[in-house]
C-alpha cells in the first residue's frame, strides 16, 4: 500500500511509555497507513492462531501433526534464514493448508536499522521467501514487536501489513505449562491474533536471548487448542478468518 513519503518520519523512532503512546494517539487518522494488526472484528467465534521463528525441524512438523488432527489454521511467520535451511519443511507448512508470512530475514530487530534499511531487508526477504514457497506473502511481523515510524512506512510501502499480537502463550520464558496456558487464555478474547512459536530465535538468527526454555510446543499447542475449544473457540490462519471479519488497524511503536 504506498504512503505519502515525508522524510522526518524515517528519523523518528518511538519507544516504550510516554512517547509509544503519544505517537500511537497522534497517528490514529493515519491507521490505514500507520496501523498494525493484533485483532480481527469478533462475533464470529474464532481466534488467529500465529507462530513465529519457524521452521524448525522437531517442532513445526510435531506442530503440524496437531494442528491437523484437530482441523485448526494457522499463519506462519517465517524467518527466511531458516527457511532456506529447511525449504521442505517449509512446503509441509503450505501443502498442510496453512498460510506463510514473513518475519524477516533474520531476528534482528527493525529498531537496529534506519527506515531505507528496513525497507531493503524486507523487501529482498519477502522476494526469497516467495521463491521459497511458492504463494504470495501479504503479512509481516517485526521481531519482537519492535518498530518504529519509519519502519512501518517502509514495510507499507511494499504491500506488507504488519501483524502484532494481542495475547501469547509465553513460550518463550520458563514457566510451568500450565501457567503458560492459564495466562495466555486470560488474555485471548474473540478475535484475538495469539502469539506461538514454533522455533526459538538465538545466534544463527543475528540476536542472543539466552538459552531456549525447552517448551513442549506441540503440547502446548494442542492443551492450548482444546482449551479454546472448551470455550467455543476455534483457531484459524489469518487468512481463513478474514473470510468472514477484518483486521483491526492501529497504529502501535515500540522500540
């Protein structure tokens, strides 16, 4: 979707607090543009059921395994340096009938690189992880979550939508599985975008977050689906669920 350019917005980066939440009031009439993704409209019974930092040989294919048996979707956001490690595990993911989004060409985040960068990098990125898959990618979520004004004009301007989140299952950090599953569902709501990984981001993917929590993510994901189910809930791609609603737009920075 091409944005007016106006070369003041590349300089500013908009952090966390005070300034995140007077950018984010400031841009709201700029949504179309500015806006980023982390519900859909609810009422029609249905979660958007996303993973992050995949593939991951030993993890998207269990994942696979789960989501099939219980005819869920979901949108993959890809870190295209790993898909190139593992195009056929990438092909799993599309010929299994889930949807390919991208999350970069690595897990840099965007608040690393100035607004030019960000738009080469993801620009080149997204042309690999086409020819990688074979599908148009549409969706693209920031490492993180993180990035700033200028970042999301350039990734607009390629045609991306960015896509946050509005609950996780916090698997990313150590704690108990059940706590992860009983927080993680007190913040999914209809309509939610719930943030999942099926892999964990380290020093092959440019960051060092320390070491990976050893989460069983298949179990994780098929206690986390059944749970939804309970509550009449059920999980879908992006994709699927914009079928019958829409994605909610507004503007979110942090750095």
């Amino acid at each position: 979707m091409p944005v007016p350019a106006a070369e003041w917005t590349t300089t500013i980066l908009v952090g966390v607090g005070v300034l995140g939440k007077l950018a984010a009031r400031a841009a709201r009439p700029l949504s179309p543009w500015l806006g980023s993704g982390a519900s859909i409209t609810p009422g029609n019974g249905r979660v958007v059921l996303t993973f992050d930092d995949g593939p991951t040989a030993g993890e998207t294919d269990l994942i696979l395994r789960v989501l099939g048996a219980r005819g869920a979707t979901a949108t993959f956001f890809v870190l295209v340096n790993r898909a190139r490690r593992s195009p056929g595990l990438l092909h799993e993911v599309r010929d299994a009938g889930h949807e390919i989004a991208l999350h970069g060409p690595d897990h840099r985040p965007l608040t690393s690189f100035g607004a030019r960068e960000v738009g080469r990098r993801t620009r080149d990125a997204r042309r690999e992880l086409e020819d990688l898959a074979q599908v148009p990618v549409r969706w693209f979520r920031p490492p993180y979550g993180k990035q700033h004004v200028g970042a999301v004009m350039a990734v607009r301007r390629l045609g991306l939508t960015p896509v946050l989140w509005e609950s996780g299952l916090y698997d990313w950090v150590d704690l108990p599985q059940d706590t992860r599953i009983e927080r993680g569902l007190s913040e999914t709501r209809p309509g939610s975008v719930v943030l999942m990984h099926d892999g964990f981001a380290g020093t092959e993917d440019g960051v060092d977050d320390g070491p990976d929590p050893g989460v069983d993510r298949p179990d994780l994901v098929a206690r986390t689906l059944d749970a939804l189910a309970g509550r009449g809930l059920a999980a879908t791609s992006l994709e699927v669920a914009l079928g019958s609603a829409e994605l909610v737009l507004r503007p979110r920075f942090h750095g």
